[in-house]
C-alpha cells in the first residue's frame, strides 16, 4: 500500500512510530556491581599496576620489602577507585585499552560456557587445592633432611652399613664356596676371638665412610700404612685412599697392615685404594677398587667378591702353582669384576 | 510516636521470610560475587603451585640464584592479587550498601 492511500489515522499512527523510533533513548543507569565487564577491567588493571610498582621497586630498585608492601596498598586501592569513578563519571568511550579488555573479557565468557573448559577448570582447581593442602615448608624441610641424611640418624645409619657390609660377606662367602661346605662355617668360631660378639652399642671396629667420592684419605710420603688390622671382626666401608707418593728408599706404603694379624672376618667393603701396596690375602674384599696398585698373595685363604684392579702390578711367590694361576688371571683380566676364593 | 523497636518487632511479624525474599533479589549479585571469590582462590592456588614447583625445583639440584627471581616474581604477583580481591571485595560492598541506602530514600 502506498503511503498516498493511506488514511489520515493509519499516517498518524506510522508517524508516532517513527518518531519513537527516532527519539534518543534515555540513559540506562549505570551499576559497576552488576557490570561484570567494568569490574574484570578494573581488576586486570589493579592486579597489573600492583605487579609493576612491586616489579620495579623491590626486583630492579632493590627497596626495602616493608614500604613497597605498604606502597602496593595504596596503589592497588587508587586503582581500583579511579575505575569505580571513572565508569560513574566518564561516558564509556571506545579506545584500545577498552576494547583489548572487551575481547579479553568476550574470550573468558565464551570459554566459560563450553563444558570441556568448566570440567578441566574444576579438575584443575581440586587437584591444585589438593597439592596446595601440603605445607610447603615441612614437605621442603623433609625432603631436605631426607637427602642429605637418609632419613637416619649419623649412629644408625653407620650401623646399617656394617649390617649391609656384613651381609654382604656372608653372601659373598656363600656365592663364592658353594663348591666347598666349609667356607661356611663363620670363621671367628676356628679363632682365639670366637668370644667377641659385637652389638649394636659396639659395633664393628674399623672406618665407615660416607661413599667412595664423599670420604677420601690422603696418604703423605713419611706414611707407613693407612691401618692395622688384628684377628677379630673388623669393616673397612664407604671410602678412598689415595697416596700422594713415597720415599723411593722405602717400600710402597700398605693400605692394610696385617702385622698384628688379620681375620676374613674383616671386611673391606666398598673402598677404593689408588697407589698402595696391600697383602690381600686372610681378607674378605667386597665391591673394591685397586688403581696402581701393589698386590701381594703368598697363598693364604683369600675371598673377593666383585674387585676390581687397574693397572695394578702383582707379586707372588714363584713355587706355588695354583696362586701363579690366579695372579696371571688378575693380571690378564685387568678392570674385569674378579670373584675369588682360596680355602 | 510509635517505638522504633515495636516497629521493627511487627515488620519482622508481618514479613517473616524477609532474608529469603532479599536473598532471591539480589540473588544475581550474590552468584556473580561468589563466582569471582572462586576464581579469586583458584587465581591464587594457581600462583601458589608455581611457587611450589619452584621449591621442588630448587631441591632437584637447580641453581638457586636463577629460580630465587622466579620465586620472587611469582610471589608479587601473588600479593597483587590478593590485595586487589581484597580491596575489590571492600569496595564492592561498599558500594552494595550505597545502592541499598539510594533504594531506599
């Protein structure tokens, strides 16, 4: 229909609507409660204006912590009240900042609103909370303590170490005469020292240290040996010897003297020796380590489980058949984990 | 002129659930504060678990000068966010309580 057919009411009506239509639309009172977009800027802006002043004055100023904390307040509350009076007395203008805040804010809504994104935030949020429940402190603290202490008190641990050095000889002993019954027979009950039961108060006379790398002993020239051994249970555990040289006029310094006696119940477990002499034989050698060394046999019962030489030099008596047999092979097998047992 | 107390005791009487009906016409307000409260704890939690990987970090054998600034960093962004919440929080019920005095007058 066209507008000349029209009636005069019907042109009347068309006439209101259009001029309703162009009216300007009142001002909708604005509410920074109820507008979340407002207030996620406001937020954004405190939360980055308070980083940056901690940032710059406490990381690159090197102020002291108390008075930028106090500074932080009140930067972080002129803030956000600068936004508050700004969204009441400014009309909403559309500049960088706000629109970068606008498609911020769109991105949050719209992820917000896919289920995947709602599941894996709760998720997220328990496990965080459950991992946070933990104390930080304590769980450091202990965690600490458990590697650089094992967990054990110095006493205790040492005592766990001569148990483990022990029963790491028996077995030794056990692997290595299991073509001969009678090597099982503890060998302190064949001695003068059967009586001597060490406990836990007592312990094993010897030296344990704290590990091949973390203990070592420096041997001078004028040093004879670096200990006696007498015919009673001993441990020699957890430790380097290393001479620093000799007196050319002098024979190489012993790692073991064995002058005063010597039992397989001492037992040198887990030791490296570098450039020492050293009787080997009425000894039990477990898990040891000779470099440049001068190995002495003259046919004595002798056990080793797992020793290693390198470069060594080996001296025996020329007679005895059988240790002429076993030093060719420890010289020929140089490096290699040798198992040994001589009744 | 009546006692204010006998008028409150008798509004009391005359609308017994009052709370509820306040609670369900603010209740979009109460929902969006409660869900800025939640992003709020997440927020920080989440800023808190950077912290304690950083620590395990450190016990792992990292150097320490490189992550102490990390550690730093994590822990200012952890008090900015704190304090802004914090503040926000104050102000919002501020305001909250401004609008209801305008309702009212």
């Amino acid at each position: 229909m066209s507008p000349a057919k029209q009636s005069r009411k019907q042109r009347a009506a068309a006439a209101r609507v259009a001029s309703a239509l162009k009216a300007p639309q009142l001002p909708v009172k604005k509410d920074f409660l109820g507008d979340g977009r407002a207030r996620f800027r406001a937020y954004l802006w405190a939360i980055c204006m308070t980083f940056a002043y901690g940032f710059v004055n406490n990381l690159l100023l090197s102020r002291p912590e108390n008075r930028v904390n106090e500074e932080s307040v009140v930067v972080c509350a002129a803030t956000l009240i600068a936004h508050v009076f700004f969204y009441y007395a400014r009309a909403a203008s559309a500049n960088i900042r706000s629109r970068l805040t606008e498609r911020l804010w769109v991105a949050l809504q719209q992820l917000g609103q896919r289920k995947f994104t709602r599941i894996a935030s709760v998720s997220v949020l328990a496990s965080l909370l459950l991992v946070s429940a933990i104390p930080l402190d304590a769980v450091s603290a202990s965690l600490v303590k458990m590697i650089q202490n094992g967990r054990l008190p110095e006493s205790v641990a040492q005592f766990a170490i001569q148990e483990v050095a022990y029963v790491q000889s028996y077995k030794t002993r056990k692997q290595i005469a299991a073509t001969d019954p009678a090597a099982l027979n503890p060998v302190s009950n064949s001695h003068t020292w059967q009586g001597y039961k060490p406990t836990a108060a007592q312990g094993r006379l010897g030296i344990v240290g704290k590990g091949i790398e973390e203990t070592k002993f420096l041997l001078g020239p004028s040093a004879e040996g670096f200990a006696y051994t007498h015919p009673m249970p001993m441990i020699f555990s957890d430790f380097t010897v290393v001479s620093l040289g000799h007196d050319p006029e002098k024979p190489i310094p012993q790692f073991l003297i064995t002058t005063l006696g010597a039992s397989q119940d001492v037992v040198i477990n887990n030791v490296r020796v570098v450039g020492l002499a050293q009787d080997i034989e009425n000894l039990t050698w477990t898990n040891d380590t000779f470099e440049n060394c001068l190995i002495r046999y003259h046919g004595g019962p002798l056990r080793m489980a797992n020793v290693r030489f390198f470069n060594c030099t080996f001296e025996h008596p020329p007679t005895v058949s059988g240790v002429q047999i076993l030093m060719d092979h420890l010289s020929t097998h140089q490096g290699e984990p040798v198992n040994v047992y001589f009744p | 002129m009546p006692d204010p107390e006998h008028i409150a005791a008798s509004s009391a009487q005359a609308r017994p659930y009052w709370w509820v009906e306040a609670w369900w016409n603010a209740r979009d307000r109460v929902v969006a504060a409660l869900t800025e409260l939640i992003a709020t704890v997440a927020l920080l939690v989440a800023l808190g678990f950077i912290y304690f990987v950083l620590r395990l970090m450190i016990l792992a054998g990292m150097p320490v000068d490189g992550i102490a600034f990390l550690e730093t960093v994590d822990f200012l962004a952890f008090k900015a966010v704190l304090l802004t919440f914090s503040i926000a929080f104050v102000l919002q019920a501020i305001l909250s309580a401004k609008n209801s005095l305008n309702a009212k007058s």
